[in-house]
C-alpha cells in the first residue's frame, strides 16, 4: 500500500468529524475587524487540541485596536527537534448575513462565514498533523502550531507578536499556511506599503484667496508625478508566475482616501491624501520607501510647501524558489495526493508567510478553499477537498522529515 493510500485511510473515515468541527468553528463568530470573540474561539480550538494531545498552550496577546480578547493559540505534536510550522488564523471578514455563521452542507460543500478562509484549512492542518502522528510519519521531526487571530487586520498583534518575541524558531524546516490557494502553491506575496502624505498650506477665506496658499493645489502638484509612477510601475512585471498577466505589474494608487477638512469657502491650509503600494517580491520596502519619499519632498518643495509623510503600514514582501527542496517537497506531497503537480502562483495580497521569510525560512500558502469564493457571501469549501489537503500536511511532515 503506497503512503497516500495509508494517510488518506485515515483521513476519509473522519469525514464526518472533520464537517462538524467546522461547523462549531463556523458557529463561532470571529468577525475581524472589530475582532470579536476570539477569546472564545481560542478557548475552544485548545479544547479541540487537547483532546488530539497536541499539548496546547494559549498566548494572551496585548491589548490591541478592538480586538476582544486577543490570543493566540500554540500546539506541538511529536518531541523531535526538527520543525516545520502549521500556521492558520480563527479570525474571519465580516458576514455579509448573519445566516453565514449557520454552516450549510450541500452539493459535498460546506457553506459559511470562514469556510475557505480558513476554518476549514485549520480543519485540515489539525487532521493532517494527527494523521502524521499516528501513521508514525514524524521521525525526528515536530509540528508546531500557529493559530493566529488577526489575520484579516495585518496580524500584528499576533504573528507580529510572535516574531517580536522572538517565539519563531528561526532553525526550522518551512511554514505551511492554510490560506485558500484552491489547490496551487503560494510560494511568494506582494509586499505593502501605505503612506498618509499631509501638505501645508494657509487657511484664508474665499473673500480673501490672496492672502491664503491653496494646500489642495500642492496636494494636485505633489499627486502629479506620483501617478506617473504608478503608470510606469504597473511595466514593472514580476518574474513570479501569476494567473493574470496583467496583475503582474507592481502596484500603486494614489488618493485611496483624500480630504483637506476646511469648508468649501475657504482656501484649504492642509490637504492630505494616501498611497497604497502592493509591491513584488523583486522589490524591497526599504527601497520604495526611499523613492517614494524622495518624490513626495521634491514635489512639494517645487510646489512652495513641505510634506509630512505618516508610514501607515510596511510589509515586507516575501518569496522563496518554487526549485528550493522544500518547495519541491510540498509540490511532489500535492502531486502524490491530488494525481497532478500543482502550480506555483503569485499570491496577489499580502500573506502571513512573510512573517517567517523575513526569518530566512521557505514558507508557503497551501490551501483546500478558493480564493474567489473567500469573502463573499457564497463562501464555502469543498468537503473532499478539505479532506485530500488533510493528507497533503500529513504527507508533507512526512517528507519534510523524512
Ligand atoms: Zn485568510
């Protein structure tokens, strides 16, 4: 009997416990932002780690926006020193109906708020974990587990804890998370980068426009060379494989949100407007950070004012070699499980994978649900499919530790 033939014996009696841990976990609203109830859900996946004996442990994390009861919840199963990291998040988007946290089995899909992103990818990661362990796959390896909160808000209060805290093994084999990739490897992610540019100006009554400088005209002259850079970067194409050819270029809008928060009858004395940058794995953060300040001065200074430049949010991007060994390793874990060699993709956001690249680790998103299904208010997640991603993780430790 081949080793997928054994591990999926293994998972596919467990059909049925598999829906309906999903389903409590659906049941358990986690809607982020505001971030509420994660107290609760944590509670509970420790409940459901202990019974596997995956000696849990909950992290209480800082007090953070309005994130209820933030925590973070960390399990390890098998004693041997080498790691690899099963890393998923209980947080989900906000519903667009209430009904969505009633999970609906149909059509062998599980329908719901989280289903695909990614409640029903911790279903899988925790089932593949056990499977791993009781077919005796871990060698001298161990999983570690991961269960974020904040996902869907950056996660700096959790895998930024976590990295702050220096409690990522930076020795370890790979991270895996269970993002809803349908099916293809992540194997690298856009970086982001987002500024609140404030220009000055003198507030002066319409009446008397002569005595005022116009703080929105220096936002349009600050505004001007910034679009034509993000005209030229979207050329910017990444080498990375991505579906779209055309979503392959590098990111920018300018004026996501804008204002100058005077009256109409008045010349505005400050004017303020905001970049986005989604930047590719070729590029650096520190490196845009620096270019796109150096334009935003000298266009200000061209136009008579001074900007003040408020960094919002800085995530580096992340990427690793789909030829690496590890990558190879998962590819090949897919392609015994699933028949055919997955293919590797660009995922197009930001991805909790580059809180361990940064680390120098090879990390990935692998996933049962579909990302254009995640978010809305059709999500589901494929029940079979959930279960062959079960078998993938056990496969993949499997390998890894091989
Ligand atoms: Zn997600």
């Amino acid at each position: 009997m081949t080793l997928a033939t054994r591990i999926q014996e293994w998972v596919e009696p467990r059909a049925e416990e598999m829906a309906e841990l999903l389903e409590k976990l659906v049941a358990l609203d986690t809607e982020n932002p505001p971030g509420r109830g994660l107290g609760q859900c944590a509670a509970y996946l420790y409940e459901v780690m202990d019974r596997f004996g995956f000696a849990p442990e909950i992290i209480e994390l800082a007090p953070h926006d309005q994130l209820e009861e933030p925590r973070v919840v960390q399990g390890r199963v098998g004693d041997g020193p080498r790691l690899v990291y099963f890393h998923g998040h209980f947080d989900v988007v906000p519903a667009q109906s209430r009904a969505q946290f009633t999970a609906e089995r149909r059509n062998g899909r599980m329908y719901g708020r989280g289903t695909a992103d990614m409640k029903g990818g911790v279903v899988s990661m925790l089932y593949g974990a056990a499977a791993a362990r009781d077919l005796g796959l871990l060698g001298d390896g161990s999983i570690v587990f991961h269960l974020v909160c904040d996902e869907e808000t950056g996660s700096d209060a959790s895998s930024g804890h976590l990295r702050r805290a220096g409690l990522i093994d930076t020795s370890a084999l790979a991270m895996v998370t269970a993002e809803p990739t349908g099916g293809v490897i992540w194997h690298a992610s856009r970086g982001a980068l987002t500024m609140r540019v404030e220009l000055r100006g003198t507030e002066a009554h319409v009446g008397q426009a002569h005595l005022g400088d116009n703080a929105f005209q220096h936002m349009v002259n600050v505004a001007a060379p910034l679009n034509a850079l993000a005209k030229e970067l979207l050329e910017k194409r990444t080498a990375f494989p991505m579906e779209d050819e055309a979503a392959k270029g590098s990111m920018m809008v300018v004026g996501g949100a804008s204002g100058s928060g005077v009256n109409f009858n008045a010349v505005p004395g400050s004017a303020w407007f905001s970049i986005d940058r989604r930047f590719n794995p070729e590029e650096d953060v520190d490196e845009e950070i620096e270019r796109l300040s150096t334009l935003i001065h000298s266009a200000a200074e061209a136009s008579g004012t001074t900007a003040s430049i408020e960094i919002v949010q800085r995530q580096p991007s992340a990427g690793v070699d789909r030829a690496h060994p590890v990558a190879r390793l998962l590819a090949g874990s897919v392609a015994e499980i699933e028949g055919t060699a997955p293919p590797f993709e660009l995922c197009p956001g930001i991805l909790e994978t580059r809180w361990y690249a940064q680390l120098g680790m090879p990390a990935f998103g692998y996933g049962a649900g579909r990302l254009d299904v995640s978010h809305g208010p059709g999500e589901y997640v494929d029940e079979a499919a959930m279960r062959r991603c079960a078998a993938v993780y056990a496969m993949f430790a499997a390998k890894a530790f091989a």
